[in-house]
C-alpha cells in the first residue's frame, strides 16, 4: 500500500482537546479514522516547532488519503498537509520514464 504522511498543527480548540484527551486518546482516534478507508497507521509523533504532529500512514489509494485529510480539515480543530511518500523502487521507476519536455527559450 502507499505510504502518506501527514503533518498537522492544532488551532486552539484542537490543542483544548489534545489537554483533555490526551495523546493515547488521540493515537486512537488517528488509528480508527485511518482503519475506517482501508488504511493502516504506522507511527504517530508530537512535534513542536511549525507542526505539533507527524503521522505515518498505508493507505489503499490517493482518494482514501485525501478523505482523511479533508474529514479532519474539516473539524477546524487542525490543519493538516497530506505528502505521498515514495520508495528507492518509486523514483528509479520515475527516472526511467519517458518524458518530452522543453525548457523555455529552447
């Protein structure tokens, strides 16, 4: 399955919820919301600095990933960004692929 992670910092109802919930509560729900498209949770960090979170998720398609994304931007409680995560295999795939292009100018 791909692989996607999502990075996140909480407005301020959302950090509320994290003070009263917890992060064990939070894993939790992060885990039951990935599990309800199909998908897996790998690992799910608190930061600090720009973002207050990092996950790691398998997920079965881009749709599934960006329903996640959207269903949680939707709460207000969180801004999320959703980065699909590629392998070694991915890119050589990339780099042997054909592709026409021309520079500006050229």
């Amino acid at each position: 399955m791909p692989k996607y992670l999502y990075h996140g910092s909480y407005t301020a109802s959302g950090a509320e919820g994290i003070l009263k919930e917890g992060g064990s509560a939070r894993t939790q729900a992060a885990t039951e919301l990935i599990a309800s498209v199909g998908g897996t949770l790998e690992v799910l960090y608190w930061t600090f600095g720009h973002h207050d979170f990092v996950l790691i998720a398998d997920m079965p398609d881009q749709e599934a990933a960006a329903a996640v994304s959207l269903k949680v931007g939707a709460t207000g409680a969180l801004r999320v960004t959703t980065t699909p995560l590629l392998t070694a295999d991915d890119v050589d795939e990339i780099a042997n692929r054909t592709a026409a292009y021309r520079p500006p100018g050229q």
